[in-house]
C-alpha cells in the first residue's frame, strides 16, 4: 500500500462528496491506496454519505467515534494508528486534491526518500494558501528558514509512516486551536528529508460561505502553551545550539508577522487591563524561557517590537504601533541611539520614532 489518506469527518455533508471524489477520482491505482475517513460524532448525514462511498469503493474505510473529540488531532491520529500506507496524507473534508496528486506525490517522495512533503496548495473561493515557499519549484531537500517552512504549518501534507511512528510524532490532544503547529514542527525538526512539490495543484483549500476562517481567539495560556510547546519541540529537535536559535527566532518572526498574539494591544474590545495582562504573561515567557541570543535572529523590523515585550513595556508598543500604520516596518534604515529610522518610500524622506529610554 503506497498511501494512506486520512480525512477527519463532522458536519460536513455539504462538502463531504466534493472532497471524496476527488479522493476516488485519481490516476494512481485505487488498489495501491486507501481512504481512511474518521466520523467524530456528526450529527449531520455526513456519516450516511461515508456508509455510500464505502459500498461502491473497496479502499474506503470508516472509523466511527464513540465520543466527539472537539477537534481534527484524535481524528488524525486514529487514521495514523490504523494507516497500512507507507505514506499518510492528511486532507480535510470541506476540502479536494487535485487528479494526478497521489500519483506525483508518492513518485517524489518514494524516489528522495522524503519524511516530509510540502505541496503547493491553490486557494479557492477568497481563501488564503502560502505561496513563498513554492517560488524556487520542486526542492528535494528542502531547509527550515531558507525555504520558509515556518509558515506553511498546516498539516495537509504527506508524510512517511514509519517517521511518524519511529519518533513517536501524534497530534496533541490537549490544545484545539492551531495544534497542528506543534505537530508541523515536531516533523520538520526530526525529518532527515523534507521536500517541496511545486510544480502542479496538488491540494484545494476551499473557503465555503458561513466559514469562519479569521484568528480564532483563545485563552491567553492556552496560547502562550500552544507557543511554549512549538519552541519545546525546536529545543528537543535540533542539537546544534545556533541553528536551534535561529528557528527559534523564525517562529518568532512568523508570530510577529502573522499571529494575533502579536496585534493584542490593537485589538478593539480590549481594555488596557486586558492587553497589559497578556502583556505580562508574554513578557515573562520570553524572559523566562527564551534565550536573549535568539534576538539577533528576530528580523530587523521586528527586534523593536521584540525590545518592547522584552521590557513589558505596554505603552512603548502602542507607540510603535503608531508609528507603524505611517511607516512600514519594511522601510526601517536602521536603531541607534534610542531612535527607528524608517525610510518614507512614496517621499523618499527619514522619519523617527523616539524611544523615550530613561
């Protein structure tokens, strides 16, 4: 058996057969692949439809819950548990793949002896995919920072089983939102393989009306844990002391960039209480936990915003953010002497942002 898919199932029955068909829809043999589809407790006629695919098809099988797991990480992991694949494939079910995916992937993969596989991903209906790490085409080996792995932590990628087995690499079960990071990490820190498929449309992720597919907003500790556990995973992964700080450093910039745990002080909602709280807990995480040196990595028009939660310095970041919504971080010269120097790009003039160091 060349490749399992594992699809996590609940309420899904509007998109449930898309998704299928173009599971069963594929130029690789069906007999060299099975579709593992792991029904967590829809109350909707997605299992119904799953019970239909499963008479017609051979290589179907479905796993049906006891008990709601209230996310897609026991789903997977049910699926890697019971996967006969010498590859898994995770695919969610309000999503498809492209026709010649199975068969290019698994002739890429089996042919570099790849542990982890990257596929480009085609956006659908105003959804959003990562696209930097695609720009150079097809990479057999592919690097953490220089190809921008940190972000594309999704988990709708292939990877090879006996990786996944050998280092023991699940699905936490404790965090529900943007658990998938800590999985994502895990593999690329202990992968001796990663690759990068570029050269077609191999995944269609699919925004469906009425998905909510904004920043889902969790409790402050549980998104400091879910941050704590990706950097524990980077700490027990990579033994070289330099490297491991600057992919450290590159989750970090993915934060600032992308995260909402970094936007907090201009969230609408908020009190100043509110903001100064998660300030507080950030401020001692960083300092507790993350070695100083891992700030020479921070990208340039980040190690000030980074200076300011090192210093728990609340209304030092409201003033950058300030600065910011006229200047763009990208246009910083340079940091000296308690000044930003940025760089107006349309008028091509140096404004400041005073630090007010005492």
């Amino acid at each position: 058996m060349k490749i399992t898919i594992a699809v996590p199932v609940y309420n899904r029955e509007a998109t449930l057969k898309s998704c299928l068909d173009s599971l069963i829809n594929q130029t690789m043999n069906s007999e060299e692949y099975e579709i593992i589809c792991v029904d967590d407790c829809s109350n909707d006629k997605s299992l119904e439809i799953l019970n239909e695919y499963k008479e017609k098809y051979n290589n179907l099988r479905i796993i049906v819950r006891e008990n709601n797991s209230g996310g897609a990480s026991e789903p997977r992991n049910d699926a890697i548990k019971e996967a006969n694949g010498e590859y898994i494939f995770f695919v969610d079910s309000d999503d498809y793949i492209g026709e010649e995916s199975l068969e290019r992937m698994y002739k890429f993969a089996s042919g570099n002896n790849t542990d982890v596989l990257v596929i480009k991903t085609r956006g659908v209906n105003g959804r959003g995919a990562a696209k930097s790490m695609f720009k150079n085409g097809n990479i057999e080996q592919a690097e953490i920072i220089e190809n921008r792995l940190c972000y594309t932590l999704g988990p709708v990628k292939m990877f090879k089983r006996s990786f996944l087995e050998k280092n023991d690499i699940f699905f936490p079960t404790d965090i529900k939102v943007k658990e998938d990071q800590i999985f994502m990490m895990q593999a690329y820190t202990l992968a001796s393989v990663i690759s990068i498929l570029a050269d077609y449309d191999y995944y269609y992720a699919v925004k469906h009306d009425g998905n909510h597919l904004g920043p889902i907003i969790m409790p402050l500790d549980i998104e400091l844990k879910r941050i704590a556990r990706v950097i524990d995973v980077i700490e027990e992964g990579i033994q070289n002391i330099n490297y491991r700080n600057k992919v450290k450093a590159e989750y970090f910039n993915r934060i600032l960039t992308s995260d909402w745990t970094s936007f907090f002080y201009e969230r609408k909602g908020w009190s100043y209480e509110q903001k100064k709280s998660w300030m507080n807990l950030f401020s001692d995480y960083l300092n507790n936990s993350i070695d100083r040196k891992v700030d020479e990595y921070i990208l340039n028009q980040y190690k000030y915003k980074i200076k300011c939660f090192r210093e728990n310095d609340l209304d030092k970041l409201i003033k950058l953010s300030s600065f910011e919504k006229n200047i763009s971080m990208n246009d910083i010269v340079r940091v000296e002497n308690g000044l930003i120097l940025a760089r107006y790009a349309e008028e091509n003039k140096n404004n400041s942002f005073e630090e007010e160091i005492k």
